[in-house]
C-alpha cells in the first residue's frame, strides 16, 4: 500500500456478509453505459426484453 492511503476510519468486513450472499456484476461496453446511464435503467431494460423472450417460448 501506498502511504499516502488513510484506512484509519475503515471497518475491517463492513461488506463481508453481502460479499458472501453473492454478486452478479456485470461491466457494459462504453458504447451501453452511454445509454444506459443507471442500473435502474439496466435492469428495466432487462425485464422488458426477458418479458419478450418469455412471451416469445410461450408462441412457440
């Protein structure tokens, strides 16, 4: 580590229990993240198209 870098007021394991839950992190492309600004965005866009591909199987 640099010395230059203050942990003094970090908590040893504040994100421990999340971290252990499970994530699921998902980089975009430069070219996506222009469009989709939020992970709220993200995550519309995403329910509104598994919606389509699940009406979709339903036709077929």
């Amino acid at each position: 580590m640099r010395k230059e870098y203050d942990f003094s007021k970090g908590a040893r394991g504040k994100y421990a229990k999340k971290y252990d839950a499970g994530t699921n992190i998902v980089r975009l492309d430069p070219d996506v993240a222009k469009v989709f600004k939020t992970p709220q965005s993200v995550n519309h866009a995403l329910r509104s198209l598994a919606e389509i591909i699940c009406a979709q199987k339903k036709k077929a």
